[in-house]
C-alpha cells in the first residue's frame, strides 16, 4: 500500500485535555458547622466527677482546647482544611475516651451542667437555602458522629484541592480515605448507636443526613467512585498512549459506583435525599452518563490498537450517543445544562470532546473503507468485557 506524505494513522491521535478534564470532575461538599452560639465545656459539665482525677480533667481540657480549634477553623472565611482535619483527628480520640467512660462508669457520669451539642449538616447544605440549620442533641454519639463526619468531608476537600493541583494521586488516596471514613459510619459506629436508641424511628426526619446509617454508606460508594476517577486522570495525565483497556474498565466501574450511590441513597435515606442540592444530583446524572461515555471511548482506543477496526469503530459511534444531551428527562444521554447550571464550566469540555470523537470517528470509518474492511458490529461492542 502506498501512503502519501500526509497520512496520520488514526490510532495515533492522542486524546484531548478535554478527556482528562471530563474524567476528573468531581464535586466539593461543605463541611458541617458547629453552631457558633455554642458555649459548651467538657471541663465545665464533667467538674465534680473528675476534680480528684488528674487524668480525667486533663483529658476534659484537651477536648475542650481542641473544640475550639474546630470552631475558629470553621468561623474563618475560607476554612483550612489541613488545619481543621489536624484538629478534628486530635478531637475524635478524646470524645471516645469520654463517651467509654461514661458507658462503662455511668454511676459517676453526672454533669453539673447539660451538655447540648449544636451542628450544621454539610451533606444537605442547599444553595437556595444557604442558611444554616442546626439539630441540637444531648447525646455524646452525636458529637462523636458529627465529628468523624466532618473529617471525612474535610479530608475529601483536600482531594479536592490536590485535583485542582493536578496531584491526582494525593486527591486518589484523599477520596479513598473519606470513602473509609464513611464506611466505619455507616458498617460500626451509627448501626451501634441505632441499636441502643429508643428514638431511632423518630429521628429519621428530624436528624443530619450525616448521622443516617443509609446516608454514610451511600457516601462510601460516591467517594470510591471517585477515587477511580483520579487514578484515570493520574494514568491520562502520563505522557505517552496509555493503557486504554484499564481506562475503559476503570471508567465502567466509576460509572457503576455512581449508580450505586444514588440507588442506595434513594432506598435507605429519601428524606435527606429530599434535601440535597438539585444541582449536585444533575451534577451525578452527568457524571454517570460521560462515565459510560468514557468507558465505551476508551474501549474503542483499546480496540484499534488491539486492529479490531470495526468493533471500534462501534464502540466510539456508542460513545457519542452516550454524550449527546439526552431529549427526554428519563432518555439515554447527558442532562440538559442550563445557563445557571455549574456544570457549565465543563460546556466546552464536553463540546471540545464531542467534536475529537466525530473527528476520529470519521477517520477511522475512512481507514476502514479504505484499508480495512472490517463488518461494525454494535452487537460485539455491547459484549465485549476487558478480561
């Protein structure tokens, strides 16, 4: 065959910036708040059952010293959240030590003054309601619960930081990390205190979606998910071709732990499912729908490498109707982005990717006519796996 100086094979386009970008969006959520009117003291409440032990009071002053370092990080105007996390990852240990004391020593867990815990949720803070509601408890659970809560969201902003960075691999382990944290909320702290709670029916409407054992394990899969898509960026942001099977079953897979957090959302938790953000769940319809995309896109880079021309060639024709903006509100496809929407920072990315993805789709479809004469097959694609 005789090639002319111009021939680019189509195999060796490189994918876009718009790619990496697409593959890497994430969402940042608040954190929960302490309420600022909150005046309490451990040291204050627990006096007359610790004033003759040295090490009780000591353990009352730190909680106390490290609260207020929560509080100041939260009343700043820009939260540090390496700061807050610090602080919070000192807190935890000492709340427990205090909540197992009294457990096992009620007899001596009297307090001369009512301890009343006052926090925020960060999980339903609504942009049209941007006012904060606090939920008041007396319970030591629920400073404990709102606490790890609050680590586990402070430690995905992190992530978040780190992606904005381009330090995939940091926001990876940052997302797996809150992904762990949720998953002890959700499997071994809050079923424990459910257990053990008179009012668990009644608190289902009334509490923070951080102290809902539904609520903890659906953010365990939202973190997972996730915590794929930076190790997709990390891989997409190496020069070179990468391993574009691995991307396709990556892809899949953050796809499919998307899907799982909002059915298992929607199942175990409706009410505070109710209260989230309508933007955050148009935000994971689109992302779950570009991961389909990206799954089917990054599949056909594999198999044309792979010279498995015409079922590429379907698995990349499967990709752009996967990325078209859908014409139904329950249709295949992409939400409608509204001119108020945020995702409309990512507009040009995804019209940047659709454009590559008819570009290469024609070129390949010309090699093939051309050179190849392989059958397109729809049918391959939709069973293919990556085994």
């Amino acid at each position: 065959m005789i090639m002319s100086d111009n021939f680019i094979d189509a195999s060796s386009a490189s994918h876009p910036d718009s790619v990496l970008r697409l593959s890497s969006a994430v969402h940042r959520f608040a954190i929960p708040f302490i309420n600022p009117k909150d005046q309490i003291s451990f040291e204050t409440s627990f006096n007359t059952c610790s004033k003759s032990h040295s090490n009780t009071i000591a353990a009352m002053q730190q909680a106390d010293n490290r609260r207020r370092e929560i509080k100041a990080a939260m009343a700043s105007g820009k939260v540090i959240h390496t700061s807050l996390s610090t602080s919070l990852k000192e807190y935890i240990p000492v709340v427990n030590q205090i909540l197992l004391s009294c457990k096992f020593q009620p007899e001596v867990a009297r307090l001369d003054k009512h301890l009343v815990f006052s926090w925020s949720s960060g999980i339903e803070y609504n942009k049209y309601n941007k006012s904060k509601e606090f939920s008041d408890s007396e319970a030591l659970m629920f400073e404990l619960v709102l606490s790890i809560a609050t680590y586990a969201l402070s430690e995905s902003n992190i992530g978040c930081d780190s992606c904005v960075d381009g330090d995939f691999p940091k926001a990876s382990r940052q997302f797996a990390k809150a992904a762990g944290i949720f998953q002890y909320l959700g499997e071994d702290v809050l079923p424990n205190w459910m257990a053990n709670s008179a009012q668990h029916a009644e608190l289902e409407n009334e509490t923070l979606a951080e102290t809902r054992v539904g609520v903890c394990l659906a953010m365990q899969h939202l973190y997972m998910a996730m915590a794929q898509q930076m190790a997709v960026a990390t891989v997409l942001a190496k020069p070179g071709t990468p391993n574009y099977a691995l991307l396709g079953k990556l892809s899949s897979g953050i796809a499919a732990e998307l899907e799982t957090f909002v059915t298992t959302f929607r199942s175990r938790s409706p009410v505070q499912m109710s209260r989230i953000d309508p933007s955050f769940l148009t935000l994971i319809t689109f992302l779950i729908n570009i991961q389909h995309s990206l799954g089917l896109y990054f599949l056909g880079r594999s198999l044309w490498l792979s010279c498995e021309y015409g079922v590429a060639i379907a698995a990349i024709s499967e990709a752009t109707v996967a990325a078209r903006t859908r014409t139904t509100p329950t249709g295949r496809g992409l939400p409608e982005i509204e001119s108020t929407s945020p995702l409309q920072s990512l507009s040009p990315e995804l019209s940047n990717y659709r454009k590559h993805m008819v570009s290469l789709l024609q070129s390949w479809e010309k090699d093939n006519m051309l050179v190849y004469f392989n059958k397109v097959s729809r049918c391959k694609v939709l069973n293919i796996s990556f085994e």
